[in-house]
C-alpha cells in the first residue's frame, strides 16, 4: 500500500546503486528471497525474518535492510531538525508552536 514512509524510501533509494522492482509476488518468491521487509510510519522499515515459521534468507535481518532503515533514519532526522530550525526561526529558540501540526 502507498505511504508516507514507502514513498521516502523509494527516493532514497534513488539516491543508492540499488535498483527497486516492484511487482507482485508469490509466497514461494518471499520465503526464497535473501531479504524482505515491510515498511510503515510506526517503524519505519521492518526486516521480515520468518513467514510461517520459515527463516527468509538467514533468520536475522540482512545488511541491505539495516542499510536502509539506517537511510530513512538519517532522512527523518534530518527532516526533523529542519522544521525545528524553521520553526526556531518564526518563533525564536526554544519557543515552539504547540499548534502545528
């Protein structure tokens, strides 16, 4: 489904030497795959480590999806100080407006 986070991702990946295929799948693909996460606005990007109780890849969440999070994290971090700073700017420091969504 489309999101907040997905579609941040899918830039910075742009970013990256990686390419991005999007197409449907069967559960035999995902359960082969050296990798598979989900992503979602609560935590960001989750390594999917097991579907039906079967390891996908090693069992442990792989480097491209730590790699990743790490990109999103770096991203939002970033985005977030930004709006700090604009609104440290509008405001004055340290004096921010609890009415902003």
């Amino acid at each position: 489904l489309p999101g907040v986070t997905r579609r941040a991702l899918l830039e910075l990946l742009k970013t990256t030497d990686h390419t991005l295929e999007e197409r449907s799948f069967s559960l035999e693909e995902a359960m082969a795959a050296a990798e598979a996460f989900l992503t979602s606005s609560s935590v960001f990007l989750l390594p999917i480590t097991h579907i039906d109780g079967k390891k996908v890849g090693n069992g442990k969440p792989g480097d491209f999806s730590k790699k990743l999070r790490q990109l999103y994290r770096d991203h939002a971090e970033r985005q977030a100080t930004a709006a700090v700073r604009e609104d440290d700017e509008q405001h004055g420091p340290g004096r921010h407006d609890s009415t902003a969504s």
